[in-house]
C-alpha cells in the first residue's frame, strides 16, 4: 500500500517514536520526561522508578514506553496541553507543536481502526481529535487515550480537562463507548 492510503492505529509506532527520541537525544525518555515535563509542572505523584518499558525484544527492539500516572497528574498534563503548552507563565512545550500535535493528519473518513467504527474521531501525532460529536461544545475537542481505559480529554472552548483513570489491578476496563456516555454526562450537568 501507498503512505496515506490506509491508517491502522498500532502501539507500535508509539514504541518506535520512543526509541527514536532516545536515540537522537542520547536520554532516557523518563529521565527526560521528568526533568522537563514533570517537575516543571509540578507533578504530584510520577515516580520515575515506576516507569519502565516493556515488552519481548526477542520479538521487536522497539519495547513499549508506558508512563503510569496518577488522575491528577494527568488532569496537570490535559492542562499544559489547554493552557497550550504554558505553565505559570513558563512556556514548557512550544506552542505551535501544541497545535501541530493536535490537528487533524488523518480525518474520520480515512480511519480503519477499531477506534473509530463510528468515524467520531480523527487523529493527529499520537492525540485523538474529535471530529464528529453531538455536543458544539466538543468542537476543537482532543484527547489522549491509554491502556484500560484511560483518557485525557482536553475541551478547548469550555477550559475544561476530563481525567479518567481506571484501576487495572482489578481488571477494570473503560471502553471508548462508556467514556464518551460519561463525557456527555458531564456536558449535560454544565448546561443546567
């Protein structure tokens, strides 16, 4: 197949763009998280010895760069990317990544992904966008999804963050369906 003609969501490529990163940078992606993202934004509770890849490298070098964060650090996360990379006045991310990271490189209507059966969301570098929602609130809404059903949602025109963590050692598990019902939930209380 031609690039750009077929989209397929894999955590793969999220295991390669973190070797890459430490690879051109010579640092440990979780050494270098912490000093530049976590500290500055004043994490609560990101341990860095808690952080490890994983993985079978008899099966691929490119192990997976899982971060394990608390609600709240992720709710501080959603809020740098609201606040459009800005914290406190310190800008820790570019701004203009910010947007690049967050617009649309591959719309609804070009996704094959168990993500996006109902074509609500597109995607942009390692964000989700959605696209297609039955909320105005929702537009220019993105957000950030993890194993188990963890979501970051960041809702632009309300100033809002959602945080939504769920505890896996009771093998719990938020599927994007249950997410968005809460999400609307939330959007409903706002409006009375």
């Amino acid at each position: 197949m031609k690039p750009g003609t077929y989209f397929l969501y894999n955590n793969w490529d999220f295991n390669a763009a973190g070797a890459i990163f430490e690879q051109q940078t010579g640092l440990n992606i979780y050494d270098a998280f912490k000093k530049d993202i976590a500290i500055p934004i004043q994490m609560q509770d990101f341990e860095r010895e808690k952080q490890e890849k994983s993985g079978n490298q008899r099966k691929s070098k490119y192990l997976a760069y899982h971060f394990w964060f608390s609600t709240r650090d992720m709710a501080r996360l959603g809020l740098l990317m609201l606040n459009m990379g800005n914290w406190d006045g310190e800008q820790i991310i570019p701004k203009d990544w910010i947007k690049l990271i967050t617009s649309v490189t591959t719309s609804t209507d070009e996704m094959n992904s168990y993500w996006c059966k109902e074509g609500n969301y597109a995607y942009g570098y390692m964000w989700w966008i959605w696209e297609k929602y039955n909320n105005p609130d929702l537009e220019g809404a993105y957000l950030a999804t993890g194993a188990y059903g963890q979501y970051i949602l960041v809702i632009p025109k309300l100033n809002m963050v959602i945080a939504h963590k769920t505890k896996s050692d009771y093998k719990r598990n938020t599927d994007k369906d249950s997410f968005e019902k809460l999400v609307y939930k939330i959007l409903d209380l706002k409006m009375k």
